[in-house]
C-alpha cells in the first residue's frame, strides 16, 4: 500500500524482503535533534514583526544553485504492518478452525515462508506455511495459526479488509531446516517542493519626500521619534513585507499539477508559481484536533511524534501559537502542578506586608520518556484581521492553534530550513524619478529611469521552506464545529 505523507510526496516507499544488491539504507533519524532555546528566548523578547521568518533566519538557511524546484529523500521504518484486501477458508465463520491452512490476501509481497504474522489483535497469530503467489493483483498466503488448541481459530473481524498484519519472527523446523526468515527493507522516497516568488513595491511622491507630519511616529527599528512621512512609510513597508514572507512561509498552497504544468497564469504570460508551507507539509494525519486542551493530551500527541523517530534523549519541540493559546497552555499548565502543589509555588510569590504580589507564567513542560516543549507567540496566530472564527473562551479559534515542529538536525542538516535559489534572495531597489530616497534630483546630470514625479521602492524574492521529516512535526487545532 501506497504510503502518502503530504501532497510533496514525489513517488511512494517500495518495500521488500531478501537478497539487497544494493545500499538502501538512509540514516534520516541517527542525528540528534537539538534545542534552538537561544533562539526562541530571543523570539520572545522581540518586536512582533520578529517571529518564524526571524526564527528560521537565526537557525539556518540553505541557498540552491537555481530556482528550479528542489527534492530530498524520506526514509521510513524498515518495518511496517501490511493491509489485508480478503481471505478464504473451508469454514469462512471460522478460519483456521482446527490447525485447518486457510489463504490471506494481501496488498504487498512482503512476507515469505515461515514468517509469523500478527493480526491488530495480538492474540492471533499465523505461520506462512507456502511462498506467497500473485494473483494478477494481489499476493495469496497460505497460512495456519499458531497454537495446539484445535478449538480456536482467528475472528473474521480480524480478517477484514482494511485490517493489517505484521511480522514478528520466523519460526524453523528442528531437524534438517531448510527456510530461514529474510530481512525486509523499506526504500527512501522523494519530496519535492518549488519556489514561491513573492513582491512588494511602494511609490513616493516628489512633493511627500521632506514632508512632515503633524504628529510623530515611534520608528521601531532606531527606537527614535519621526515625524518625517517617508521614513515611517519606509518602514511600515518593511514590517508588512517581512509579515507577507512569513505569511507565505506558512500557509502557501502548492498549485503545480501532476503533469508539471500550472493553472494560473500573471500578466505577463508566465506561471503563477506556489511551494507548499509549513502548514500544507505537515501531514494531514499528523493535525489532531481537540475540544478540551491538556497537557495529557499535549503529550499523547509529542508521544506520536517521538516513539520510534526521536531519540528519548532529543525529544524537544517548539510550539507555535497565539497569544491566547500561550495563556491556554499556561492554565493547563497550572491544573497539571496544581495535582503536585495544591498550595502552588512559593516561588511565585513576591512582596511583604500589604504589598503581596503573584506571577510567572509556564512557558514550557518537561514530560516523560525526554520529551521538552516550549511555546512561543507568532504574529500570524493573533492577527484579528485574517483570523475571524470566533473562539468561545474569546478571541479567534487560531489564536489557540499549536503547530507543533521539532527544529532537530536530519543527516546534520536542520529539520526547517528555508530554501533560497541563489542570488534571488531578498531583492530590494528603487527606481528614481523626480526624486530618490537621498532627496530631489535637481540637475540634468542626475540619472533618473521613470518619469514619475517621485520614486518606486521595490522588494522581491523567490523562497520556498523544506521539513526534511514531516512525520515529526503536527498541528493541535481547536475543533470549531
């Protein structure tokens, strides 16, 4: 079967067992993931304009040759359960009644003779008892249970299609054996994803160049009051440009067809082109959705992400969010210590007298098997003009969205990475008219390429976003319905 785990999927994982002529192994899991604390304390303690564009920044980005589109391999477990498609027995209520050999189809050749095959319910087991054979579609088993007891035999409910099974050894003959269990191996697979081009401009007029408002604007950037116009227009465009990568490093839809073509088209006849984001290369089965937030939940799901893809010493992961789902995840937090310290922590105690004071608020959690989290606010998660589902606790349902990533290494590289084709990177210019940003072009000798009474700020860039291992990152969201 098939083993789909987001749209970027470029071919599936084949699987197989026996003679190997070739190294398939990849070692997508042996590298530790590590903690970007530093980078995530100073996240916090940043502008809100600062957030997964910055973050991703400070841990690394990977800059291509072209801007063609860009792949990497996927490497799954070696092991894996099989779907059964139907079966057939002499007593079809009672398969396997008496020792009696019956036939399990399934989708895959991927178990041969003498392999002991495990059913969802673990209580049943069956021996391959022939090599399997194709029939055109399929792959027939011959198989028995396990066991003495001649009463038994395996519940059709087992048997139904849809349902899988699993190898969990090989058992042999005493005396003269001949068939031995082979090893089975899963190939890794491809991901593909392409550039978004993105692009932004703002026009000055000549006549707004020095002109100064009637009141001042706080610059961010300097710390320092203006009450110039064009130096707080300037920089409202690049906060709203920063904020529009961002935007598409997370929620971009990747529109290229199966045959490589696209279906929109810009004004000039070329290709409107769009990567997946982050959230698009999250697997679908990796969103989880809740009605009630807890940190049982919270660790049911880390769990999902962690056993048998992280090692228990590199089990740490970011939590994006809103401001409100910070406060959330603080009041979980709470009622989880509340069950240890019902008096609650001393420590957040402070004052004397009549001037007592409370405070601190949870920001990470730190749970079984090493499994560590940290929660941090993003713009995007708060924003009251693109999010507009009310949420009953107040505000919007996204302001409670947990996206949940793992900014570990894969193969030494890190999990999230931006991806840049060389030289198209940040592309920012102006084109001058009447007037540039350094003031009025007063003489002939002064080079000008527009006619505009004014100057063009110009910004452009090609970036697209690669998780390496979506299987190790998911997304809590608040169930609206």
């Amino acid at each position: 079967m098939a083993q789909t785990i987001s749209p970027l999927q470029v071919y599936f994982p084949k699987s197989w067992s026996g003679l190997t002529t070739t190294n398939h192994m990849s070692a997508i899991f042996a590298d530790a993931p590590q903690m970007v604390s530093d980078a995530v304390s100073r996240v916090f303690g940043n502008s809100q304009y600062k957030g997964l564009d910055y973050l991703l920044t400070n841990i690394g980005t990977k800059e291509l040759a072209t801007d063609n589109d860009y792949e990497w391999m996927l490497k799954g477990d070696d092991r894996k359960a099989i779907n059964i498609v139907s079966y057939t027995a002499n007593d079809s209520t009672r398969p396997g009644i008496g020792l009696t050999e019956f036939t399990v189809e399934l989708d895959e050749k991927y178990f041969q003779l003498s392999d002991v095959l495990v059913f969802d319910n673990r209580d049943y087991s069956v021996r391959i008892m022939q090599e399997p054979e194709a029939n055109g579609v399929n792959w027939l088993y011959k198989v028995q249970l396990q066991g003495a007891d001649k009463t038994r035999f395996v519940p059709a409910a087992q048997l139904a299609a849809g349902k899988r099974v699993s190898k969990i050894y090989s058992s042999q003959e005493r005396t003269l054996n001949r068939t031995y269990g082979s090893t089975s191996f899963s190939s890794p697979f491809k991901m593909r994803n392409i550039f978004s081009a993105i692009g932004k401009e703002y026009v000055v007029a000549g006549n707004m160049h020095d002109r100064p408002m009637v009141f001042s604007m706080l610059d961010p950037k300097s710390n320092k009051r203006t009450n110039m116009w064009t130096r707080y227009a300037e920089w409202e465009m690049m906060c709203q440009w920063v904020r529009e990568k961002e935007n598409n490093l997370i929620y971009s839809t990747y529109n290229q067809n199966a045959n490589g073509t696209f279906g929109m088209k810009g004004s000039a006849g070329y290709p409107i082109m769009e990567g997946a984001g982050l959230r698009e290369q999250i697997s679908s089965s990796y969103k989880f959705y809740y009605s009630t937030f807890t940190i049982d939940y919270l660790l049911e799901v880390l769990l999902n992400l962690s056993i048998n893809i992280l090692p228990e010493d590199s089990r740490e992961f970011v939590l994006l969010t809103g401001e409100r789902g910070m406060i959330q995840f603080h009041k979980a937090m709470e009622n989880k210590v509340a069950l240890f310290q019902p008096l609650g922590n001393p420590s957040r105690l402070f004052g004397s007298g009549q001037k007592l004071g409370f405070g601190g608020q949870y920001v990470s959690y730190k749970g079984p098997q090493g499994i560590a989290v940290s929660v941090m606010s993003i713009p995007q998660y708060n924003d009251t003009i693109d999010n507009r589902t009310a949420h009953p606790d107040g505000g919007f349902t996204e302001n409670y969205r947990y996206t949940i990533l793992n900014f570990g290494t894969t193969e030494g590289e890190a999990n999230i990475t931006k991806v840049y084709p060389k030289g198209r990177r940040d592309l920012m210019w102006h084109i001058a008219g009447s007037t540039s940003p350094f003031g009025p072009n007063t003489s002939f000798n002064t080079g000008a390429a527009s006619k505009v009474d004014g100057y063009e700020l110009m910004t452009y860039t090609n970036q697209g976003l690669m998780i390496k291992n979506p299987m190790s990152c998911a997304e809590l969201i608040y169930n609206a319905a």
